[in-house]
C-alpha cells in the first residue's frame, strides 16, 4: 500500500466518526460545517 493510499484510509476512517454537526464553543457555536461556510463566504468578499 503506498503512503498516499494509506494517507486515505486515514482519511476515510476519520471523517466517518467525526461529528460534523456538533457544535463548539471555540467557533462561537457553530458546527464545523456552519463555520467553513461562513468561512468561505467572508473570503470571497475580501
């Protein structure tokens, strides 16, 4: 398996437990997904 298949499946694994929903007071509580959209959007207008 080469490094870049194995970099994947760590990927893979991870993303699969990993609550996307959850929401953190770090970001102000907003999920993860909430706050790379606004993320996004401050970048565009910058």
């Amino acid at each position: 398996q080469t490094r870049h298949a194995a970099q994947q499946d760590v990927l893979q694994y991870i993303s699969m437990f990993y609550n996307s929903h959850r929401l953190h007071s770090y970001l102000e509580y907003k999920s993860l997904n909430q706050y790379e959209v606004e993320t996004e959007k401050l970048k565009e207008v910058a």
